[in-house]
C-alpha cells in the first residue's frame, strides 16, 4: 500500500515539476480582485467565527500546496503585517513562488519543498492556514487534515476544499477513459493532451461526456492547463458534503462555515422561500447544518468545490447574533469597514455620489451575491469616516442627521429614534452583504 501511495504522490509531482500551476504571469497583481482578497483575510472568517475584528499584522500564514505562489501573493495582499510561510512538493513550483513573492516586495515570506504530512518539521504554529485545491489528491483525507490541525494555534482557522463528486462527476468519468487508453499511466504532458483534444472533439456533440465535460476552455489558450487540471489530474477524487464531516470529525476539526456560504442558501433555491411546502416548512428549520448543506448539493450542484473553514472544536467564543442584539447593544456597537473597500477608488465614488445627489452603487466594489447592490448617498456618507477606523453606530446617527436635518415629510428636525433605527436597518443588510463588519462591545 505504501508503495502504491508512493508511486502516486511522485506521479503527482512529476505533473506539477512538468506544468507548474497555476501559470498566472509573474507580475500579475490581485490587488484589483476584492472578492479574491475578501476569501483570503483572516478577518473574514475570523468575524464569522468570533463576531471580533482581527488585527493580521505578525500572524503567521501557511499557504499548504501553495503551487506557482498565486495564492501565497494573495494571502500577503489581504493580510498586512503578516509572515507568509509556503509548502510544496513540487520544486519548480516552490522556485516560482519565491521569485513571485520577492517581485512583488513581500520580504517577509518564506517557502519549502515539503508535503503536509511532514508540516511539522517546519516547528510553526500557524495562525491560518489556506489549503486550496490541494488535500482531494491525497490518497488518506485524514492525515492531511491531521497534519494542518497539529501545526494549528488554538483558536487558528483553516481552510480548505475538496472536488464535489456530484458537481464533478462527469470529469471523473472522463478521468477513468483517459486513463483506460493509458494517458495517465505516466506524467501527462503534450502528446496526452492532444489525444484528449482529439477524442473530446471527434465526439457527437450530443454524447453525454462531451456535453457534461468539454468546451471552449479546453481549445483555447491555456487549454493544456485546463485538461491536465480536469481531464488527466492525477489522484483527483470527489466527496460529498456528507464525506467533508465526516473527515472533520474523525480528524477532531469543527466546521465553521462555507468560505462562499452566501451561495449556499437552501431557501433561495425555491420560488417562493416564505411560502415553502408544508412538509419543508416544518422540517427545515429543525435539521442540522450538515444535512442543509447536503441537500443543497443533492438538489442544486453547482459548486465545484466543498469549500469550508474549520477549526479546534470548542474554541469559538460565544457571542450574542446581531439579529438579537438590544438597543444597549447598538448603542454601543463599533462598526468596521470591510478592509477590502478601504481604497481610493472606493472613497472617490461615495464622493462622487454625495456631489451629484444619486444612489451609490457599493456592488462595483465588492460583490460577494449575484445582483446589482446600490445604497442612497447618505447611507454611503456615512461610510467615508470608517475608512479612517472603525465608528460608533451612534456617531454615524449624528452623522447621518447632518445630511437629513429636516424630516422631508414632516419639515421637522430629524427624530433621534427615527435615525437610529434607520442606520440599525442599513447596518444590518451591509453587514448580512459583508461591507461592514459589527462588533459588539463586552459589557
């Protein structure tokens, strides 16, 4: 058995010291991808786990199979002030990422030819550690998730994902018909991809594999890349949403949440979510986190990747919902601008907006849900104070009062009660669309 799980993590290694991955073009910044960089801040998850802010600055990073060092970059721009540490057991991919980190000034990085079973060599404790696409192509889930979890601070967070084998299946059949002609018997490289090319395009267009598992993508540009990624990615495996608790327990790990939960909300996948079925509107709001995810799968599988952050279990400090929070607590309450709104260009359209009188449209900077979010240009002005630091909700009352004095109804002053159930309201859907964060002060 050790020597076939051998044989397997050379073929691997091979495929990755042959076409490293992925092949973004060195100088290529993400610092124009806030979704990007919003998915890779510590404090994106950390807030969803603790409702607390988190301060990156000498937090210790792992990026885990960290490839060409695209993500490694990444992690840097969306956490300042932090060391990034990178493994790999592909050598050339461990060269690129060096040179990728250094080209883009980040001298606090480092990087190691190194699997993640022996992370513990490297005698760190990381405060988060980012596993991406990496931990599906190990022959033992658990050792994988065993290995990031003892190099793991107590309350760190990882973060991970497998290949869904629902959303993904048809690859997974095209896998076992590549390597049936034997492509995959060794490292695939030019010769395997064209075979692939030809026999995909030499199909019917009507044949299932080719309608499920071929396209555009694969005769473009960057085609080899996607073929050996998808059609001959050696030791890929699909899980289930079931598979992925099932390895978090057994690895003693807590889920914490989905890394896009947004999109993987049960209700919105019916018509009418307040008026669901009888049967459904009984039982949904009884059944667990596990088993809504899982029927989302099962019902609408549109996600490639069982995306997930974890943790220590028990570690996650109890905190009151903000949909429960009292007036004390709102009155009290820090907001925080999401750190990848704190730009130039940000601030320049909520002037913008504020000169010419018209609705600001906050969606061009972040869009985390599909659809076309805008905000009125008082609410947007109240935001220009929290790209300085974080505000009390009820200096942002008294800011917003500044811009209504006069209740446009009424042609009185401003009802004190009446602005802070306003902002309460506003707050609420931009902290639910994840542009401010809300952070209750202990008592």
């Amino acid at each position: 058995m050790v020597n076939i799980e051998s044989e397997l993590i050379e073929k691997i290694r091979q495929q990755y010291d042959s076409s490293p991955y992925p092949r973004i073009p060195l100088e290529q910044s993400p610092k124009e991808k806030p979704n990007l960089l919003y998915i890779h801040s510590l404090v994106t998850s950390y807030y969803l786990r603790n409702q607390k802010i988190i301060d990156t600055k000498d937090k210790v990073i792992l990026d885990a199979g960290c490839g060409t060092g695209y993500k490694s970059l990444v992690l840097a721009e969306a956490n300042p002030g932090a060391k990034i540490v990178g493994i790999d057991i592909s050598e050339e991919s461990i060269k690129l990422a060096r040179q990728r980190l250094k080209y883009h000034g980040f001298d606090n990085a480092e990087f190691h030819v190194l699997s993640i079973e022996d992370l513990t060599q490297l005698n760190y404790q990381f405060d988060y550690i980012n596993c991406d696409e990496t931990i599906y192509l190990f022959p033992d889930l658990n050792a994988a998730l065993e290995a990031m979890r003892s190099s793991l601070k107590p309350d760190g967070i990882i973060r991970s994902n497998l290949h869904s084998s629902i959303q993904r299946f048809a690859y997974f059949r095209a896998q076992q018909v590549f390597s049936m002609m034997g492509l995959m018997a060794g490292n695939p490289e030019d010769l395997e991809t064209e075979i692939v090319t030809e026999t995909m395009k030499a199909l019917k267009d009507n044949v299932k594999l080719k309608a499920m598992a071929w396209n555009l993508n694969f005769e473009g540009e960057d085609r080899k890349e996607n073929i050996l990624m998808n059609h001959l990615l050696q030791a890929d495996k699909g899980y289930t949403v079931t598979d992925m608790f099932t390895a978090l327990r057994a690895s003693d790990l807590e889920f914490i949440n989905m890394v896009n939960w947004r999109q993987w909300e049960l209700t919105d996948l019916f018509k009418e979510p307040d008026n669901l079925p009888a049967f459904l509107a009984m039982s949904l709001p009884d059944i667990s986190i596990e088993e809504r995810l899982h029927l989302f799968e099962l019902l609408h599988p549109i996600h490639r990747l069982i995306d997930f952050w974890c943790g220590h279990p028990q570690q996650s400090q109890a905190f009151v919902p903000i949909s429960e929070w009292t007036d004390s607590d709102w009155y009290t309450a820090q907001v925080h601008l999401c750190p990848q709104l704190k730009t130039p260009k940000f601030q320049e359209g909520i002037i913008a907006s504020l000169q010419e009188i018209r609705p600001f449209i906050i969606s061009q900077h972040l869009s985390l849900i599909e659809g076309f979010i805008e905000i009125e240009s008082s609410i947007a002005g109240c935001l220009i104070p929290l790209l300085e630091q974080p505000q009390s909700i009820m200096s942002l009352v008294e800011r917003w009062k500044q811009f209504r004095p006069i209740d446009p109804v009424t042609s009185t002053p401003t009802d004190e009660q009446q602005a802070f159930n306003l902002m309460k309201k506003w707050f609420l859907r931009l902290e639910s669309l994840g542009y401010v964060m809300l952070e209750r002060q202990s008592s």
